[in-house]
C-alpha cells in the first residue's frame, strides 16, 4: 500500500493521522475495545500492540497479549526510512527515521490490569509519574505520547497527552481496605514526514514509562512511597530498574601478607629497645 505523497506533507494531515490514532487509543482505553485494526487485535487485557508504517509498504500490525519488540530495517540504499517499536508493561518505545520523500510512523500501544489492595480506610490518591524522553530532528519529526489510568472502583479517570519531552503526573483516588483494580493505558506516535530531500527523525525508544507509583492521603501525606502493582501474570508496575553493581571491594590481606607484617614490626620493636637501653 504506498503513501499518498501529496498529502503527507501537510502538518493538516499529519496532525489530523495523530488525532485520529490517539482517538482510538482513548475509545479503546474507556470502552476496553482494541484499537485500530481491530480485526487483528484480541480484546481482552492485557493487550501490546504496535503498529508500523514505512514508506511504500503495508503497515505491519501485531496486537497480542505479550510484549512485542518488532523492528523493521532501513528499506533501500542509503538512508530511506526506518521504523520500529516497543510495547511492554508500563512502557512503550518508538523510532521512525525517513528521508524525503519517504516518510515512516509507529504506533505503540499497551493495556492492562493491576489489582492492588491497601489497608485502612476511606479514600487516597494512587499517584503516577510517566516521563516521556527522546528527541526530534528534522522538519517533520512529530511525537504524542497518551498515558491514562482508571481507578475502576470509584471510576477515578486521570490521563494525558505529552508532544515534546516532558513529564506527567496521573492522580486517581482508589478506595483503602477494599479490593480494586487500576486500569492503565498507554500509546506513543512517533511521526518522521520530511520534505523532498531533507531527513526527519523521532527516536523515542524505552521513552514513556511509569517510573514511580506513590499513595497519598486526602490531606496530601505520604502513605506508601514505592508502590508496585503486578497484573495477572506476574509482570510488575512500574518496572524496576536494574540494580547498580556493587563498588568494587578492597581485597582482604593474604594471611602471609599479615605475618610478614607481624615479623617486621616485631623486628623492628625489638631494634627499638636494644637501641634505648
């Protein structure tokens, strides 16, 4: 299927594809429906879905209930376009790289289900950090990043669309000493539509992710600081970070190294009285 040139130029049109993927990504997020080809999609939780368009092909579109991590490589000599993608737990990656007039554009996308409980009583705030980091180059380059959840008890709803490098904050209140379920959504586009002869690059690879997941109470007090939640399979929220390896440590004296010693300074305590006397 080869993209219609004169109109993928047009910041119209390409504000025009964002608005329509993020729709889905919301109707799909509220109504628990796939999104777009939906014909290929599964529509339980939890869903990964990435969707990859570069210049002059087909979209290749994956939507299972794993993490999918498919890349497609550079098409022709030199350099045309490239796009690949990343849809995993609480965290999506992207990169489209085109040079004009080829263009490329990832959909990410993911879904799931956290049941959580928290003792006591009454209602608290679940909150979210979700940066979004990476970089645009080139005229052309476009990026929109969705992060939602829903406290499904109380149907608290908190979400939001980042377009450049930045950081969201996501509150939903959640009922303590009651069993609930968060629902969190998340969907990045990365768009590379240069002009005839120029490069557009968006590279957004391992960029919008939950980092931290803190409880609070109404009176803003801080009631658990490093909240994770783990779905139905076992796969955690966020994702943990790999621990720093250890500071290298001072090797510990061989035993003949502690004897020499012990020798050297009896030698030279005993030269220090003989000396003295």
């Amino acid at each position: 299927m080869m993209r219609d040139t004169s109109l993928k130029d047009l910041p119209s049109a390409k504000a025009l594809r964002r608005a329509l993927l993020l729709v889905s990504g919301v109707i799909a997020w509220l109504g628990g429906a796939p999104g777009a080809n939906a014909a290929n999609c599964i529509t339980g939780v939890p869903s990964f879905q990435l969707e990859l368009f570069p210049s002059g092909t087909a979209p290749l579109s994956i939507c299972q209930t794993t993490p999918v991590a498919p890349a497609m490589g550079i098409s022709g000599p030199g350099f045309v376009s490239d796009a690949e993608g990343i849809a995993s737990v609480g965290s999506l990656g992207a990169i489209a790289r085109a040079l004009g007039p080829d263009s490329a554009s990832v959909h990410a996308r993911f879904k799931d289900d956290f049941p959580f409980f928290f003792s006591g009583s009454g209602v608290a705030t679940l909150e979210f950090t979700a940066p979004l980091s990476g970089s645009l180059t080139g005229f052309g380059a476009d990026v929109a990043g969705f992060m939602g959840v829903i406290g499904l008890d109380l149907l608290s709803v908190a979400g939001g669309t980042l377009h450049s490098p930045g950081t969201q904050v996501l509150d939903v209140s959640v009922l303590l000493g009651f069993p609930d379920t968060i629902d969190v959504t998340g969907d990045l586009i990365v768009d590379a539509f240069p002009r005839p002869g120029f490069t557009a690059s968006a590279t957004f690879l391992d960029s919008l992710d939950i980092t931290n997941i803190q409880l609070f109470d109404l009176a803003g007090h801080l009631l658990d600081g490093n909240v994770v939640l783990a779905d139905a399979e076992g796969r955690v929220l966020p994702v943990a970070s790999p621990a720093p390896p250890p500071p290298p440590s001072a090797p510990e004296p061989s035993a003949a190294l502690l004897l020499t010693a012990g020798i050297g300074l009896l030698a030279v305590t005993r030269m220090w009285r003989r000396a003295s006397r």
